[in-house]
C-alpha cells in the first residue's frame, strides 16, 4: 500500500465503502428472487447465518486487531436488534410486496438516517455540500413513495417496510461506529450470529415453513457476501473516514441493485422512479466530492486500535519496528499540523 494511498483518508474510506456497496447492492435483487415463498424471519436468519460464517473464517489475532472486550455488549446487542433482526426482517417483508428497483432505491435513504445520527450522537462534520446530498436524497426517497403510491396499497406498504429496515440500519451503523476500531471480524461474527439466532428463533415460533436446499444455499452465499463481506468493508471505512461519510457513499449500492433488478428482468420503472433515482445519484456524487482540510490540533490520546508507523500520525517506538499493520494499546502525544483528513479515530476535534 503506498504512502500516497494512505494519506488520503476519503479516497481509502471511499474505496472501501463502494466495495461494501456494490456487494450488498448485488444482494437485495437476490434476496428478493431466492427468499419467494419463505417467511421473512427465515429469510433474516440464512442471511446473517451466512454472515457469521464469513466473520468466523477471517478472524485475525489480537496482535493484528484490537479485541472486542466485555463492556462492548450492550451495543452488540443493539447492533443485532436492529441491524440483523429489524432491518432484514423488513426488507425481506417488503420486497414480498414491492418492486426490486424502487426498493433497491429506497435503501439510499439509510445514507440519510446514518448521517443524521452520526451528526447528533458524534458531532462529524457537514458542510453545505453535504447538507445539499442529504436533502437530495431525501427528495429521491418522496419520489420513490409517490410512484409506488400511484400502483396500489400494496406496493406502497412494502415500500414503507424498505424505509423501515433503512431506519433500523441508519441506526445500526450509528452504533457501528464505536466498534470501528476493533477487528472487524469479531464484530460481523458477533452481530450476525446474535442476529440469525434470534430471527432463527422466531421463524421456529411463528410455524415458518422450511426453506428448500437451493433456497437455503443461495441465502446462505448471498448473506456471506452481501452481509457478512460487505459488513467488514464498511466497518473498515468507517474506520477510515467516519460514519456519516461511509453512509453516504454506501448510498451508491441501491443503484447496483437496481441495475441487477433491470437486468434479471424487471421493467417496472415509472417517471417518478427514474427522477427519485436520479436524485440519489446527485446526492451520492455531490457527497463524494467534499474536500476536507485544514490546520488542526491533536489532544494527548490513549487508545488502543490497528494501526501503521507510516500514517503520520503514530509516531511512538518500538524494540523492534513491526512492519505492516499491528494492534496495541499506544499513546498519542499532543501535535500540531494540517493535511486532509476525515472524522476517524484522530479527528474527532470540532469546528
């Protein structure tokens, strides 16, 4: 990885999100093709039972990562409430009762919900550029809602379900934030086995009918990819450029589902559909092209997370210099300077 690369935290944190978007993306047409027929509890668990397989094979040791400690459980299990229970349980209902396209486009309005909350709860910078995204996606979403309204109840109740698990996800990846800096296989790992338990439970209590091989298998590998894959990546860029940020560009993966939905076959794309859409994709570009830099102060910090002696920013010694990425509780000494930079783990300093 060149230096280059790593001191330009938008474009690191911007790459990553895009990779997580275009795997989850992909997933939502899928998912709306192999969960026909199943319950929406059932759909939930093979999805995140998929996941935590992904997590659990990319474990990394503690001398890579920082580790998830006890008093991380409380947002754990908010994580799972709403991100690996709430959230894919809705969509799952509501592409039963919706187009794929417009719910493929509705999920950018998780983008608006992740900002707002990334806003309130962690004061990350949003200039007007960012403001002006945000209220294009949200007139994107109005668009979405007036056309499925025009089709029938129906449609526009599994649409309201959509917007639904784009709540339970803004608030879910609010909440990821705070485990950013631990290794992000640990935390899929944990989410999503909490998740698929849970909703694995509920589909057994509520009579769910059993799914067949080839729709259990299909779930299985889209719930590895598009969730568990795509989880670790936006954990990563989170990690890289902050909340807000990465819920914005992840924005940009219901225009690939969309695209997926067109081509598996779907022609459902009204006048009001492409101009909700094409609002999203001004927000999405208009997010993208922020700019951030200035002259900033560094307080005296302790913290322990992954990290390079080739950032600028960790400058402490060692015995022996690790190479590469490596994990340990270390300490940052007051400094001052100016270059690019994001709300990530060192620039948390307000404006």
């Amino acid at each position: 990885m060149s230096r280059e690369f790593l001191h330009l935290p938008a474009l690191r944190g911007g790459l990553l999100a895009l990779l997580a978007a275009a795997l989850f993306g992909i997933s939502t047409p899928l998912v709306q093709r192999f969960g026909a027929g199943l319950g929406a509890f059932t759909t939930a668990a093979l999805l995140y039972a998929g996941a935590a397989v992904v997590g659990a094979l990319s474990l990394r040791t503690a001398a890579h990562e920082a580790r998830l400690k006890k008093s991380d459980t409380p947002r754990l299990l908010a994580m799972a409430g709403f991100g690996a229970a709430l959230g894919p349980v809705a969509l799952a209902w509501g592409l039963q009762h919706t187009s794929g396209a417009s719910a493929s486009l509705m999920l950018t309005l998780e983008a608006l919900f992740t900002a707002t909350l990334a806003l309130w709860l962690y004061s990350e910078t949003m200039d007007r550029r960012v403001w002006a995204a945000m209220l294009l996606l949200l007139a994107g979403g109005m668009a979405l809602v007036l056309d499925q309204g025009l089709q029938g109840g129906v449609q526009l109740l599994g649409l309201l379900a959509v917007l639904v698990a784009t709540m339970a996800w803004g608030v879910d990846n609010t909440l990821s934030r705070g485990l950013a800096e631990h290794d992000p296989s640990q935390v899929v790992m944990a989410k999503a086995t909490l998740g698929a338990t849970a909703t694995a439970a509920l589909a057994v209590l509520t009579g769910e009918p059993l799914p067949s091989w080839t729709a259990a298998l299909g779930l299985l590998a889209i719930g590895a990819t598009g969730y568990g894959l795509s989880l670790r990546f936006y954990l990563l860029a989170q990690r890289a450029f902050g909340a807000a940020r990465t819920g914005s560009v992840f924005a940009f993966a219901p225009f690939i589902g969309a695209a997926v939905a067109f081509g598996l076959g779907e022609r459902s794309a009204g006048w009001l559909l492409l101009l909700g859409g094409l609002f999203m994709l001004a927000g999405v570009v208009l997010h993208l092209a922020e700019s951030h830099g200035h002259e900033h102060t560094h307080e005296a910090l302790q913290h322990e997370h992954a990290h390079r002696h080739d950032d600028g920013h960790h400058l402490h010694a060692h015995d022996v210099m690790p190479e590469g990425s490596h994990s340990h509780r270390h300490a940052h000494d007051p400094m001052t300077h100016a270059h690019a930079h994001a709300p990530d783990a060192h620039h948390q300093h307000r404006h």
